[in-house]
C-alpha cells in the first residue's frame, strides 16, 4: 500500500542545525562548516542511494560542488539564529524502482522549487531496516521495515548568474505554498501509478478530510529515534505509541462491526428460505 508523507522543517542555527552538518549528513559526504569552523563527516554512511544538487540553468555551475555550495550559502548568513535552509523530506512509494524514485522525485524539485529560482540538494536514502542494521524501538516504524525516502534542501534565496540572492524570499515559508508543494507531490505519485496500471493512489488531505476514521502520527525525527533506540523513552515517542495503539482500536472496532453486519446479512438470508 502506497504511504504518503510530507515534512517540511527549516534548518536553523537558531535550532543548532548547521548548514553543512545537515547536508553532510544526507549526502553521506565530509563537509566543513565555515561558519562554526568545523567539518562533518558522514562518509561513512551506507544508505545513500542518490544525490545531485539541481540549480536554475544560470546559477553559477561551481555551486554542482556540494562544499562550495555550502560555502556560499553560510558566507550570506551572518545572523547566528540564520535559517540557512528549508528542508522537505518525502516518502517514496514501494511500487516504484530506483530509477523511477530518481526520475519523479528530480521532476518533481525541477517543477515545484527549482523553477522558482531555488537551488536543490536533493538525496534518496534507502530506508531499510534488516536484522543487520539496529532496529527501531518505535514499533509502528519498525513494523514498516522498508522506508525509501529523499532529503531536499532547499535555499532560502533566488539564484541567478550573480550567485545567491541579497534578499530572501520569505513568501516560500508560507502555508500557501506549502499547500502547493504537498499537493503537487501526490498529484506527482498519482500519476505515475496510473501510467504503470497500478490499483494504488495518495492523498496530501487530512485522514479526517478523506473520511477515513484514522489519527495521523507526528514526525519523530531523527533526536527522538537515537534516544528512543537507546531505549530511552520520550513525550514524542509515547504521543506515537498512543496514537498507533488508538489506530490499531479503530481498525478493530472496524472489523468488529463488518463482522457484525456480515453475521447479520447471513442470519438474515437464513431466515428468508
């Protein structure tokens, strides 16, 4: 069954994100931050499955080099509570190949941030979890034991052939956009779901405005799962933990009552003869 997920979160000094801790991070690359003065090394990383930075076709062509491009994103913010970029984090559907998550997850960057003049780190993660690999103790995301799902920083500025912009473009933080580039996604998966003839579909609407009787789980993030794989229990994991157990009541009640009216219906034809 196809999920659809959809966060988006800023990277923020103010949050103690560093720009290139976060992109060294994703990318699975070692990269210093010129700003704190520090190098981050994820080298050592084996879960990368793709990476590219997309760019306007006249952004500066230096800025392909992940280390230069975050060179030039930090000598810009100054502030030390700058966001220095926006990050959305998608989930990629199961029926689809590699290669396809690559074509439809890069469409969709160039489409909905790329031709609004921002630049795109954009990595694919695999996601799997496997009796090799530490396994999560948040037990809905271990249930899910594949997981494939792409990182895409974004800038916070316009890039033209002069480099990054001198003002941000606050209008991208807005709710209305959001709305766009949530509902752009799914319309994107959808799409390729029926060019294939698959029976599956996603929706960036609410559980309550589909009228599915189901109670949408929160973002753990990447803190909470560390902590909570260190079996150190958390406000956010319990808030999962509850809503995956008030999910798991729902879908009972339901089956209990589809039993129920089945019962009845063959009670009912029993009665007739």
């Amino acid at each position: 069954m196809a999920i659809y997920s959809f966060n988006v979160s800023p990277v923020s000094r103010g949050d103690g994100r560093p720009l290139a801790a976060a992109m060294a991070y994703r990318s699975g690359e070692k990269l210093y931050d010129s700003y704190y003065g520090k190098t981050y090394d994820y080298s050592r990383r084996h879960d990368v499955l793709h990476k590219e930075i997309l760019l306007p076709h006249n952004a500066p062509r230096e800025f392909l080099d992940r280390q230069t491009f975050a060179n030039a994103i930090n000598n810009l913010e100054r502030r030390h509570d700058s966001q220095t970029a926006r990050e959305i984090k998608i989930a990629l559907p199961n029926e689809l190949s590699l290669d396809d998550w690559i074509a439809l997850s890069r469409e969709f960057v160039l489409e909905n941030f790329v031709k609004l003049g921002m630049g795109a780190d954009l990595v694919i993660h695999e996601g799997i979890l496997d009796e090799h690999k530490k396994p999560a103790s948040i037990e809905a995301v271990h249930e899910r034991q594949n997981n494939p799902h792409a990182h895409i920083l974004l800038t916070t500025r316009m890039i033209d052939e002069n480099g990054l912009g001198t003002h941000k473009s606050r209008e991208w933080n807005s709710k209305s956009y959001i709305w766009l580039w949530r509902k752009a996604w799914a319309d994107a998966q959808n799409r390729e779901f029926k060019k294939r003839g698959l029976g599956v579909r996603v929706s960036h609407e609410s559980y309550a405005a589909q009228g599915i009787d189901r109670k949408p789980t929160k973002h753990l993030g990447p803190s909470v799962m560390a902590m909570e794989q260190r079996n150190i229990k958390t406000d956010r994991g319990d808030e999962y933990r509850r809503t995956i157990a008030q999910n798991k009541e729902r879908e009972s009640r339901k089956h209990e009552r589809q039993y129920q009216r089945q019962l009845e219906r063959e009670r009912s034809f029993e009665r007739s003869r």
